[in-house]
C-alpha cells in the first residue's frame, strides 16, 4: 500500500529562516520561564508552542536549562544596559534601580531564583547563564567602574570586580535568602554605603594584645 503524499504548504506561506525558528524559540521559552517556571521549560513543550522541529533544539541547545538561560537573557538584554553619563555614582544608582525593579517583578524574581536554583545542579544551564548573562552583565560593570577609576571619580586601589560583588550581588542575596526586603531604597543604601564608606572617621586604635 503506498502511504498518502505529505500535505503541500499552504499557498502564500514561506518557509521560516533559522533565525526565525532561533529567535521564536526563544521568545516561546522566556514565556513559558516567566508564567510556570522553569519546570515548564521541556524541548517537547517548546517545540510544540513555537513550533519548531525537536531536533533543531537539541542542535542549539544542550539541555533545556541551557535553553531556558538563554531565552532569560535575550528577553532582558535591553532592559538592563548600563549608561555612561560621566557622572559614575548617579550610573551606578540608575543601573541598580533597574536591576531591582526588573527582580522585583514577581515572574522575573521567581524566574531568576528558578535558574539559579538549577544551575547548582546543571552544568549546561551554568555554563549558559555565565557565557550569555552573567559574564557580559559583570564587564558591563567592571568596563564603566574602570573608566570611572580613570577618570579619577573612585580611588585607584578600588577593585571593579569586588564592586560589582558588593552591589549586585547583595540583590541576588536578597532575593535568594529573603530575610530583608529588596526595594529600590535598599539600592540607594547600597550606593551610598559604598560611595561614603562605612568606617567613622575617627583615631584608629591599635588592637589590644590578648590577655
């Protein structure tokens, strides 16, 4: 018995390029991420939803972690750019706001502690998170701080790099371990504890031998 000719396309209708395919992937991935968590993130579901060929997902992707940080990424890469206006305290605040309101949208802080959360168990979605997140977020940062440091706007000694520790990921600690509330005051807190120091400019006293 012959088996039945596959249907022809419908008249008018092209066939998606590769990057079509990648970029409503991805766009279908962020969705799915964003309103049912990461467990919602399977190549069987998002092939389904874009759709797109099962296959062509595992070429792109390693595992659907992998798939699910890079979806993460491509939906907030705009929203996060870091400015230079010459003035490094008034960017580093701006910045800061941003990444705090964006964490403070209930999908996105839920989103985020998910792929964090999984990353401790998946390579490939670490992997994924540092190349296409975490590592471009933390250059933004250190390349502005550096240029600030150039410029003579923060003390030659100051390690960008522990900067970006010190400001960032006191939001990630508050957003992971929710002891004390992430608000946009608690960002200002921490430019302004960073900008001005912590230790009272007073005598400094030697430490008492022990007894």
């Amino acid at each position: 018995m012959t088996a039945p000719a596959p249907p022809r396309p419908s008249p008018g209708r092209r066939r998606r390029s590769a990057d079509e395919v990648r970029a409503a992937v991805l766009e279908t991935t962020a969705r799915l991420l964003l309103e049912d968590g990461i467990s919602a993130v399977t190549f069987d579901r998002v092939a389904r939803a874009a759709p797109a060929s099962k296959a062509t997902i595992y070429k792109w992707w390693r595992s659907p972690g992998a798939l699910a940080a890079e979806a993460y990424f491509a939906h907030v890469e705009e929203r996060l750019r870091f400015d230079s206006t010459g003035d490094v305290e008034h960017d580093l605040r701006t910045q800061l706001r941003a990444f705090v309101a964006l964490l403070l949208r209930p999908e996105v802080g839920k989103a985020i502690a998910h792929l964090v959360g999984a990353a401790q168990d998946d390579p490939d979605l670490a992997r994924a998170w540092s190349e296409n997140y975490s590592r471009d977020r933390r250059r933004l940062a250190v390349d502005r701080l550096t240029e600030a440091r150039d410029a003579g706007q923060i003390r030659r000694d100051v390690d960008p790099q522990v900067v970006v520790d010190q400001l960032w990921g006191a939001c990630y600690h508050r957003l992971l371990l929710p002891d004390e509330p992430l608000t946009p005051a608690f960002a200002d807190a921490l430019v302004d504890n960073l900008g001005r120091g912590i230790l009272a400019p007073c005598p400094r006293v030697p430490p008492r031998a022990p007894a």
